[in-house]
C-alpha cells in the first residue's frame, strides 16, 4: 500500500451504507506499531450545488482494542435486546422520483410545486 508522511497503510475496507461510506484503515508508525483508523464519510451538497466530502475519524490503539471491542459488543447487544426488529435498509437513489419509490425525489422542478 502507500506511505502517508510518517504512516504506512497496509490494509484498507470500504463499507457502503446508504449515504455513508465507512473506512476502515490498518497503519503503521514508523516504530512499526499497528494501528485502525475508522473513518465516516458523507456526501454534503453546499448552497451552490457543489458537494464536499464530511469526514469524521477515529484513530484506535492496539492496546485499547479488547476494551474497544467489549463495549461495542455490549452496546450492540443492548440495542438488540432492547429495540423492534430491524428493517431492511433502503439504498440511497439520488435519480429516485415520488411515484416509484415512496421518498422524496430530486427530480422534482420548481414548476411541479404548482400542480
């Protein structure tokens, strides 16, 4: 994989999930040591039409995974056990309209509102 300054990644998993896309990144010091960075990205449209990437990063230690690891399970868990069940997620159609998929649709014009 590539170097990135001081950090080499060696190992990297993309996860698409609706408008998300996580990142899961191995690393290495220059020591060497192992790292994770978990990264989220979402797609954000700006006043002009533009879009920009939002991106929100977590950098674990190899010595915090156990503890990381035993609350995730545990908050896992406590979802499962304590909400309905889970409803398949609908993916993310920017090209999607009103009639065919029950959401909002970016194809409306100004000139529909009228009707």
């Amino acid at each position: 994989m590539e170097e990135n300054g001081n950090n080499q990644e060696l190992y990297s998993k993309a996860i698409k999930a609706g408008k998300r896309t996580y990142f899961f990144d191995v690393k290495s010091t220059r020591a060497e040591q192992y790292y994770l960075t978990l990264t989220e990205s979402k797609k954000r449209f700006t006043e002009d039409g533009k879009f920009t990437y939002e991106k929100h990063k977590i950098f674990l230690y190899r010595e915090d995974f156990e503890k990381f690891m035993e609350a995730l399970k545990d908050s896992i868990q406590f979802i499962e056990d304590n909400s309905g069940p889970l409803e398949p997620r609908k993916e993310w159609n920017p090209d999607a309209t009103i009639e065919n998929s029950g959401e909002y649709s970016s194809n409306i014009s100004f000139e529909d509102l009228d009707k």
